[in-house]
C-alpha cells in the first residue's frame, strides 16, 4: 500500500511522496499532485498520514476511515 503524507502548515497544504532508493543513497521526498493522490486513495491502493504542524498532530486516513474525518481533511472529493 502506499503512504503519502499530507502536510497542513499555516501558508496552506501539500501532498509528498517518500521514494525509497536503492543501497547507499538517501530516499527521495517528492512533492505529488492531488489528482494522483485522490486515484489511488479510492481504489484503496493509498493511505494519507496527515501532519499538522501548528499542534504537532498526526493523523492516519485510508479508505475504511471515518467519513467525517475524511471529509475534514482531504475534503469531499476523496470520499468514496
């Protein structure tokens, strides 16, 4: 399954990636559309860790997740 994060600071919201490489290097944090995001969260395939920076607050979403919560979040295009 893949993991995405979304980050909520107070200049606004975005969504990264964690690529992981192979042996000796560093994995790689990409910055992804939410399009791509939204694809694989309804089929199932993603799960969103959600980071709010102010409070320090983590939060981890998928598609069996509270509505409320889903909607609060992502918003209501990630509802399924």
């Amino acid at each position: 399954m893949e993991r995405y994060t979304k980050v909520i600071d107070l200049m606004g919201s975005y969504f990264t990636k964690e690529y992981k490489k192979k042996k000796n290097h560093k994995n790689k944090i990409r910055e992804v559309k939410e399009d791509t995001v939204r694809k694989f969260f309804l089929q199932g395939k993603a799960e969103v860790m959600i980071i709010i920076e102010e409070s320090q607050k983590e939060l981890l979403l998928n598609i069996d997740s509270n509505t409320e919560d889903i909607e609060k979040y992502l918003g209501r295009s990630f509802l399924p």
